[in-house]
C-alpha cells in the first residue's frame, strides 16, 4: 500500500511540471523526487547535483521528442562507439521508435531520481541514479524504475548517461571496464499498474 500511495502521489507531483523546459519549474520538482537519501561527496554544493538532474532529463526528454541527435548527444561515447557511431544509432533508435509506436501503448514521460554517491575515478565522475517511466497502457498506467549510469570527463560540468538495461556491475564492466565496482546498481523495479 506504501508503495502504490508513494507512485500515486509522485505521479501527480510529475504531472504539473510534464514535458517543460523551463529549469526553474522542473527544479522545483527534483527535491521531492530525490528525497533526502541522495548525497554527493565530492563537492557540497548542490550545484553539480541539479546539473546532473537537468541533463539527464535533457536527454530522456529528446527520446521522448524523437529528437534523436541531441539524444545520442547525451549517451556515453564508449557506447555510441559500441553501435557505430552517432549516424548508426540514430539511424537505428529511428527504426526502433516507428516499429514500437502501436497506438495501445506510449511513453508520457521519464524523470531522473535518487542520484547515489558521486565517485571520482581519476579520469572520470562517475554516479548511478533512477529513471523513473510513466507509460500509458491500455488499462491505466504502467510505472517502472531502471537504473542509470552518469558519467562526466570534466568534474561535473557535462554527463553522458549509460542504460544499465538490469544488468549488475559486474556485467556492466565486461563492456566498460573503466566503470568504478564501486558504482551502485540496483536491480529494475517490479513495474507498477495503476489501472482505471
């Protein structure tokens, strides 16, 4: 019952503020979505936190606009490189976007959540946060948290963003071994319906 009443009240937390660009009214959301668990040791301004928080909706919200360039502008460049290269992704997210659009079902919106501890490498800031995804089924409301993998080469001031698509650290590390095991990946989330 906790959990449907918390997914209750951040959808309707998310609604007022869906799909906006303007900063000053989607950082108004992110101290509800992040609670008071989230923390960053390397500096203790706020300010990289809600630089990391605003890119990485930036990119979730190109996904949602089909604005794949700038999308793909925001993945990890390891694996842009993996899928050779910007023109190949995007060339393949566009294929994969017009075969998924099926009428019963569509995305409303994805939203970034509980940023763990930011860790730095040497080379690399490295962090993992939650995707949270509302998407429209055709019963009600599908609810379903994944993970991220956040990682900048200039302390901070630009994040690229890894899907870690359920896989642990380990797994994770056999394709980007310059990821820190001190990274924390949780498992995805049991998707949560909210039918009419």
């Amino acid at each position: 019952m906790k959990r449907f009443l918390l997914f209750t009240f951040l959808l309707a937390g998310c609604h007022n503020s869906e799909n906006t660009d303007d900063p000053q009214k989607r950082n108004a959301t992110i101290p509800f979505i992040l609670g008071q668990k989230s923390t960053v040791q390397v500096t203790p301004s706020s300010d990289m936190h809600v630089t990391l928080v605003n890119q990485a909706y930036e990119m979730m919200n190109s996904y949602l606009k089909t604005d794949f360039k700038k999308f793909v502008s925001k993945v990890y460049p390891g694996l842009v490189s993996k899928e050779g290269g910007e023109n190949n992704m995007i060339f393949e997210l566009k294929i994969s976007s017009a075969g998924s659009k099926d009428g019963e079902t569509s995305i409303d919106t994805m939203y970034a959540a509980g940023v763990h501890n930011i860790i730095n490498t040497g080379n690399q800031m490295q962090t993992t946060l939650s995707r949270i995804t509302i998407v429209t089924v055709p019963d009600g409301k599908m609810i379903t948290v994944s993970m991220l993998i956040a990682i900048s080469e200039d302390n901070g001031q630009n994040w690229s963003f890894l899907d870690a698509n359920g896989r642990d650290i380990k797994s994770m590390k056999e394709s980007f071994p310059e990821l820190s095991d001190k990274l924390v990946l949780l498992p995805d989330g049991k998707p949560i319906y909210i039918r009419y």
